[in-house]
C-alpha cells in the first residue's frame, strides 16, 4: 500500500510587517475616521492602550482585525501629552500654568504623530496611497521593520 504525503503550503509572508509614519495635526479618532472612509478598513480604539508606567503615559491603538483573510492593521499614536500642576508655594509665576511633558513611544521618531502597522503587503499599499491623498496628513512615508529598535512595540 503506497503512502501519501500531503504538503501544507506556508506563507511566511503573513509573519513581515509594514509600517508607515505619518505627521498631521489631526487627533487619532480624526485620522481613523478618514482611513476608515475607504471601507478597507474598520479601525476601532482598542481596549488595550500602551501604558509606559515610568513617564505616566498612554498611547492609542486604533485597530482592525479580518479573522478570516488573517489581516491586522494598528494605527498608533507615537505621541502622549500629560499635563501636571504643581501645588509648590515657592513658585514666582503669576498663574498657575500646567507643566507640560511630551513623551515619544519611539524617541528615535520624535516627529512622526502616528504609526501603521499592517501585516498584509496589499492593505499596506493601499493604506498608504490613501493617506497620500488625505488633505491632513503632511508627511506619509515607509519605514522598515528593521529600523524600528523598540521590538516591544512588535504588537499582535
């Protein structure tokens, strides 16, 4: 009786991610309204922000999930203003203005507002030329996988 091999065919391609920068003025529910105009996407603001507990920071997540296709895509925001008002009575100031602290999630991308991360080549490429043609976005550009030095950020 002859034996059979059955071959499972897998796609490595699926485990590369792409990445995209992107400066505006918008806020990350702005942004995420007008990617999601093209009805490729559906980004929704996840539960699960990131929390840098050392600065007191948190940093959206907008994502899309297809179970089926097995395609993700995050937008992140790479920026965080906290505010603090210090209580000290020896301060010679005459209000009361907030001490404002920005924190980076990539500091060695100070200026880029907010990142996509998609797993899938063609999203990836779509998402970007949209965001070409989007009016407030001023700068959109691709980094690669391997220029991104936070791996913590590598989010499933």
């Amino acid at each position: 009786m002859a034996k059979k091999i059955h071959y499972i065919e897998i796609d490595d391609e699926n485990d590369k991610e792409y990445w995209i920068a992107l400066h505006t003025t918008c806020e990350g529910f702005q942004l995420a309204y007008f990617i999601n105009k093209n009805e490729l996407v559906k980004l929704k603001r996840s539960d699960n922000d990131i929390k840098n507990y050392l600065d007191k920071g948190v940093f959206n997540i907008f994502e899309f999930t297809d179970k089926i296709n097995h395609k993700y895509c995050h937008l992140i925001s790479n920026k965080c203003v906290s505010e603090n008002f210090s209580n000290s009575r020896n301060n010679n100031s005459l209000f009361d203005v907030p001490e404002r602290n920005e924190l980076y999630l990539l500091k060695e991308y100070r200026e880029v507002d907010f990142f996509i991360k998609t797993n899938d080549k063609n999203l990836h490429y779509t998402i970007y030329k949209e965001l070409l043609a989007l009016p407030m976005v001023s700068l959109a550009y691709v980094i690669t996988e391997s220029k991104i030095l936070n791996k913590n950020l590598m989010l499933r």
